[in-house]
C-alpha cells in the first residue's frame, strides 16, 4: 500500500461557510499564508447558499443581503487573496496532534496543521432523534432539506403541508411554502412560546395567515406509500401529549424543525472538551478549545442566530490563531463563567481575565423587565437590563478586564 505523503500547513480550516471563510480572511491579513480550507461540498458558502431570502449582513454591511450575496463578499475576498479552497473535500479524522485526514475526489490526503479551525456548521434533529410514533411513509422532511430541494434543487416537497417546531428555518419555509402555491395548515410548537425570531412570527406566519399552535406536538403520523395524516395533541406542562385533545390533519408533507445539533465528531475524535449546554466546545476569548492549537467558530461552537455575529467570531478566531502560529502565547483561561439555570447558554465558557471580553449568551426561557447580572462572589461586575429576553435572540455583552477580579469565577444569572 502507497504510504500517504504528509503536507505541513499553518492552518487547516474545516468547513467553508462564513466561520471557516471570515477566519481564513483574518489569518491572511495577519500575515499567515500557508492556509488551506477544506469544504466538503462542491460548493463554498455553507448553509447561505441555500438561504434565498433577504435579511442577511443587516448589523455588518448595514444592507439587506440574501444568503447567498452575503457568502459571495467572502468567497469573492478569498479568491483575490489567493486563499487554497479544496472543495468536495470531507474531513474525517482529526487527532489532538493536529493532524488531519481528508477523502478528497482525489483520494485521501493528509495534513499537519500548526492550528486547526473547527468551522464544521451544525446539522439538523430527524425525526428519529424524537420518536414520532406512526408509520414511516415519504414525505417528511427537516426543514433544512426541503429549503435545499425547493432553492437548491428547483424541486418542489409537497402541497399540504404541517410544520413540527418554531425555529427560524422552519418559519422561512412555511412561507417559502406557501410563496410557492402549497397550503401550511399549522406550525405546531411544544413550548409555550416560538422558538423563533418574533420577526419571523410576523413576516413568516401571521403575513400569511398561518396558525401557530403553542404547547402541541405531533403524536401520530399515518401514510402508506406517502404521508396522509397527521394527529395533533396538546402537551401538559411537563411536555406529554393530554389524552382526548387530539386533532387531524390531512396532509402529504410533514416539515421538522425542531433544533439544531452543533456537527461535533471531530471535536470529540480530537478529545475536545464538549460543553452539554452549546452541544459546541469549550472555548476562552481566543476561540482556543481544550486542545492546543484547535480553535473554534461559528455554529459548530452554538447555533448562532445572524450569520453577522458568524463572520465576526470567525475575525476574532482567526487574530488568535495567527498569533499563535507565529509563536506567540495565547493568554491561559483562569476564570470559569458558570449561568444558572435562567440562561441556556454562553460563549466563551472560560476567560483568562487579561483582556476584555464579548459574551454571547441565550437565555432559557422568555423574561420581561429583568437582568442579565455577572457575579464574582457577591460583587456585581455588570448588570445588562432588558426589556424582553428570548431564548431565540443572543445577547451580546462586553465585559472589561478591570471590572474583573483575577481567579475567581464569574456567576451569571436573570434576576
Ligand atoms: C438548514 C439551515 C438554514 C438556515 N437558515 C438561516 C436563515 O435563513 N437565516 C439566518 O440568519 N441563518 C440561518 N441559518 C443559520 C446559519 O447556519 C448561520 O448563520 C451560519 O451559516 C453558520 O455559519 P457556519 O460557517 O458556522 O456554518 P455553515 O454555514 O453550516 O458552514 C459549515 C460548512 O462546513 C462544512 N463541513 C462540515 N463538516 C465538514 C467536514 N467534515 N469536512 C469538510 N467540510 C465540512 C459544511 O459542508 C458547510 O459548508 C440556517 C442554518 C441551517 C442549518
């Protein structure tokens, strides 16, 4: 058997949607050349590519851009720099020693990369991942499928159609959907509030009439060949389906869009510490994870809400990682930052205290007129009042170096 040359590379960055691509942008600007990234899919832009509404790059080029617009700025950006882009190349080995194993159409290949860039995007839950009962007919789709079948593919997924979950794709295809000449019969929440943007309710659901069901769940899907019926419940406050309130639908198309899970195999095949709250890694203020020399961005760390917020991580990323390629030592993490059981989750989990810091964090449940407090010990290090926090929205928060206290760890909760 041939034994497969190594190639040394400063940077390897896995996935080429607007993480992988704003950090590789960054790194060539601070002077790193020797950069490849690695985009399994023939094509780069990530998950944009398929999002053909408007919205995109509002907080960043202060224009409405549609996904695919927003992405082609940085594909553009990469193509004058020079930037190797290696598509239709998937990732599938990484070690904790930075070497990188890829399945390229032209074999294998193989990579020792001074630092490696987890920029791998996240993926949808099925309907495996919550045991519907039912049949297994056709015609059940995630909602990121059925977004790639209609703006990708030109390929429409059916005509009566009911949504499972709130979120923010789910949203967009019931009115993508109905643009479309197919009839959204419902949107069916288990929670009982939307788990999408409130702009989304408006300009997605109640534009165009489509009804919205809080604290129901879809607990029978019948169909033989295809999708013919779907059963509705309501759910009791602990989330079981209350006997004797069930509804029918007739229908041909069941759409999931029930969450996302942050794409971490490699993370965990390099023995990355995972934190159970983002499903993403831990990382401090550099995007640095547990393991030396891997850095993180975008939705592989936590599902982000704007792609904006995205490219900016992947910028913040790519500075850190160039300072460490050159030799320079990143600052050690000192100081945990731990939320209560009030917030959902939070980015950086852990800080060194040596310089100020951006936390994005999600709340994680609806609040009005309340406070996003950061603690050390009994000190109030800050104290963010909000009028209306969603778990949907990040909240971003600037912490100064000086207002910490070095070593200690920081409580953040709502009060
Ligand atoms: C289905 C879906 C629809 C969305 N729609 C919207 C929307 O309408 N509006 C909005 O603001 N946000 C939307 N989002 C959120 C959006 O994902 C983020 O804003 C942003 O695109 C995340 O960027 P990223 O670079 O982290 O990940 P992605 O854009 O997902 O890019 C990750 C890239 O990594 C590649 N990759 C993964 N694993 C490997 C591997 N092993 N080897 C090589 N390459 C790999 C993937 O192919 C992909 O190209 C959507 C997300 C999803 C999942």
């Amino acid at each position: 058997m041939n034994e497969i040359n190594i190639e040394e590379k400063d940077a390897v960055i896995i996935g080429a949607g607007p993480a992988g691509l704003a950090a590789a942008l960054m790194l060539k600007k601070k002077g790193i050349k020797n950069i490849v990234i690695l985009e399994r899919e023939k094509n780069p832009g990530g998950i944009l590519r398929q999002c053909i509404h408007d919205g995109f790059g509002l907080v960043r080029f202060k224009e409405q851009l549609s996904g695919p617009e927003y992405a082609q700025k940085f594909i553009d950006e990469i193509l004058a720099q020079n930037i190797s882009l290696y598509t239709g190349a998937a990732v599938t080995g990484l070690t904790k020693d930075r070497l990188v194993t890829v399945v390229t159409k032209d074999g294998l290949r193989k990579y020792q990369a001074k630092a490696v860039i987890l920029a791998m995007g996240c993926r949808e839950r099925t309907r495996g991942a919550l045991g519907i009962p039912g049949t297994r007919p056709a015609g059940i789709y995630t909602a990121g499928v059925a977004q790639s079948f209609i703006n990708l593919k030109n390929l429409m997924v059916g005509h009566k159609i009911v949504i499972l979950g709130s979120g923010d794709i789910g949203l967009i295809m019931a009115r993508r959907l109905t643009l479309e000449g197919a009839e959204v019969l419902a949107v069916i929440e288990k929670l009982p509030y939307p788990s999408g943007l409130p702009r989304n309710i408006q300009q997605c659901l109640n534009d165009y009439g489509i009804p919205l069901y809080l604290r129901h769940t879809v607990t029978d899907i019948k169909g033989r060949g295809r999708v013919e019926n779907v059963t509705v419940s309501q759910v009791d406050d602990a989330g079981l389906p209350v006997p004797g309130t069930e509804k029918e639908y007739a229908c041909d198309t069941v759409v999931l869009s029930v969450g996302l899970i942050p794409e971490n195999e490699l993370t965990k095949q390099a023995g990355i510490a995972i934190d159970p709250r983002t499903n993403g890694p831990i990382v401090d203020e550099n995007m640095h994870t547990s393991v030396d020399g891997i850095f993180a961005a975008g939705n592989v760390l936590h599902v982000h809400d704007l792609v904006d917020y995205v490219s900016w991580e992947g910028e913040k990323l790519g500075q850190a990682a160039a300072r460490y390629i050159t030799g320079q030592t990143l600052p050690a993490p000192l100081i945990k930052i731990l939320p209560d059981s009030s917030i959902g989750n939070i980015v950086p989990q852990v800080i060194s205290g040596g310089q100020d810091v951006e936390i994005s964090l999600r709340v994680g449940r609806p609040w009005r007129d309340r406070a996003i407090v950061f603690k050390q010990g009994d000190a109030v290090i800050k104290k963010v009042k909000q009028k209306r926090l969603n778990p949907p929205e990040m909240v971003h928060v600037k912490l100064k170096k000086d207002s910490l206290k070095s070593g200690k760890n920081i409580m953040v909760g709502v009060e």
